[in-house]
C-alpha cells in the first residue's frame, strides 16, 4: 500500500502538467523566493516546497522535450541546406 501513495505523490498535478516551461519557472521562482524569507507557517512552507518540486520536474521535462526536437542546420557538399539531430556532446 506504501508504494500506491508514493507513485500518487510522484504524479504531476494536472495544473502543472498544463503549464508552458515559463510560467512553471515563474511560479517556482515564486515559491523559492517565499521560502527563503522564512515568514510563512510550516504546513505553507511544506506546501510551497512539494508544489516546487512538482514545478521543478515538469521544467526538466519540458526542458528534455525541447531537447529532443532541436536540430542543427548543416550544409552538405554542393551547399545542400539540412538538418541533423543535435549532439548530445
């Protein structure tokens, strides 16, 4: 039964999984910016913090998306114009 609650608590909510790369930033910057003032009670401050967390994830997920959608521009003998997957190094 532990396991069922942790894959629950590992689920992005739904409103964030709805959010573009920058408006999570923004919240998360939000969020950080409140916890390092100290002035919130504890349940906000936990709060705050497992909303950060869920922001941070789908950051790095939209983050890896774009990723895997870059292309480099590259030029072929003969001056051919194409594309290339982008090299992880």
């Amino acid at each position: 039964m532990a396991k069922d609650k942790t894959a629950e608590q590992e689920k992005i909510p739904d409103d964030i999984a709805q959010m573009s790369f920058e408006a999570a930033l923004e919240e998360l910057e939000d969020i950080v910016r409140e916890l390092e003032t100290g002035e919130g009670d504890l349940d906000t401050s936990i709060n705050g913090y497992t909303r950060g967390v869920f922001l941070k994830r789908h950051c790095e997920t939209k983050l890896k998306e774009a990723e895997a959608r870059i292309d480099k521009i590259v030029v072929g003998t003969g001056g051919a114009v194409g594309t290339e997957p982008l090299d992880d190094a």
